[in-house]
C-alpha cells in the first residue's frame, strides 16, 4: 500500500503509449497517476483518445484533459493499463476491489494489449491469498449466487458501503467472494460465469500481457510467456 511504488509501476507503463492510440483506462489508485501522467503528456501534444473502466477514471480522465470516447465509437483498443488486487506467477489476476471489474474486464479483452501496474504487495503464489474474489451480481439474484458460492466453498459476503449494498456503475451489486487459495483458476472463472445471475468475476486469467511490478529494489517487468 505504498503510494510512491503505485505512482512508479505507473508512469513506467507510460513507455507503451505511442502517439494515435486508442486506449483503455483502468481504475483504482495505481492507475490514477497513470491517468494523470497521460494528461500530462497529452497538454504537451500527445494525442491519443481513450475508454475509461470506471466513471470515476473518465471524471479523472476529462479532468485531466484526456479525449473520452466510447464502444459506439471505436471498436478496439490499443492499450489498456490497469491495476490488480493479486498477480500470480502464471500473470493470472484478482481484479475488482475497486468495484469496476466488469467494464474493467470488457475493456481488456477488446485490447490488442493489456498491461498491469502493481506495487510487489500484489503478487503471491496463487490467486485467492490476499484478496477475496469479487463477483458482480445481478441484484435479484445476490441471495442465490450467495448459496452456491457458499455450497461451492468459502464465505461470501455482500459488498456494503455505509451499510447500503454497494452499486456497480453497472447497476449490479458486488459479493466478495472469500476462499482457500485457488488451484485452477481458469476453471473457476469458467465456472463462476456459468452461474445464472453472475455477471462475472473478478478471476482475469490469462489475459495480463505485462505486469509492471515497483518494489523497494526498482521497477520491474514480468512479461507473459508465448
Ligand atoms: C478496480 C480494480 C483495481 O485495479 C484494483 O482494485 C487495484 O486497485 P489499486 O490500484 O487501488 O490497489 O480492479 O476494480
């Protein structure tokens, strides 16, 4: 949770951005100071054009003076960089703390290339350690999905904020979904969108291109193996 590690893994992904892109902007508070970096680089003439995973990351982003442009507009993006919750070895990701794992998730598959900023607190041997795994439920259907989380294993729980249940800025509410580290995380994804009422969940597997990792020692790179 080191701010001046989040803000280095994030201008380091800045290299990636070339003029005329089209790219995906993540969420959270590593990718804040990538947005604000973009907007830095783009009032001295760089131009590029974006969709946001979040309307707090498009607030941000018009703030800072970063085109918005939306799905009706293009079809596909260059770039997206985004944060993580978890990075395992394999470049697998628990994403969706923040609340925005859907667009998060849509706006990474129509991305040629999908790039994560993390400070090394996020990376640990397998998905499912250090963060529950986020799921986005229709809102009728949070009691159910609840169940058979519960009857898969582990312990979900309704995301709540000041005691509401917390709405995505798709409309849908949020289970945090608490289990014993994952073995086969592709599996569980695939069975976690087979759940009538999931929307989807914050398993990313094999999706990360690149993770850009800042520790106390410097910032480096893990690249996916082809
Ligand atoms: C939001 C996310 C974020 O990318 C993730 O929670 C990491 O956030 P932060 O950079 O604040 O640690 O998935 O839905």
């Amino acid at each position: 949770m080191n701010d001046s590690l989040k803000y280095r893994a994030a201008v380091a992904a800045l290299d990636e951005v070339r003029a005329g892109m089209t790219l995906g902007l993540g969420t959270g508070s590593t990718v804040t100071h990538y947005i604000r970096e973009l907007g830095r680089r783009v009032g001295e003439g760089l131009e590029v054009r974006a969709v946001a995973t979040s309307l707090r990351s498009e607030a941000l982003a018009r703030e800072v003076g970063v085109p918005i442009v939306t799905f009706a507009d293009v079809a596909s993006l260059d770039l997206t960089v985004d944060g993580a919750d978890e990075v395992s070895p394999q470049l697998d990701l628990t994403k969706g703390l923040g609340g925005a794992l859907v667009r998060e998730k849509v706006v990474a598959r129509a991305s040629e290339r999908f790039v994560i900023v993390v400070d090394d607190s996020k990376i640990v041997d397998r998905l499912g350690t250090r963060s529950p795994i986020p799921v986005e439920v229709v809102p009728f259907a949070s009691d159910v999905v609840s169940r058979r989380l519960r009857a898969i294993g582990g312990e979900p729980r309704l995301r709540r904020v000041d005691g509401e249940p917390f709405v995505s800025d798709n409309g849908n509410h949020v289970v945090d979904w608490r289990v014993e580290p994952i073995d086969d995380p592709a599996a569980l994804e695939r069975d976690l969108k087979g759940i009538t009422g999931v929307v989807d969940s914050g398993l990313f597997t094999n999706m990360a291109d690149r993770v850009i990792v800042a520790g106390a020692s410097g910032v480096r790179s893990l690249e996916r193996s082809p």
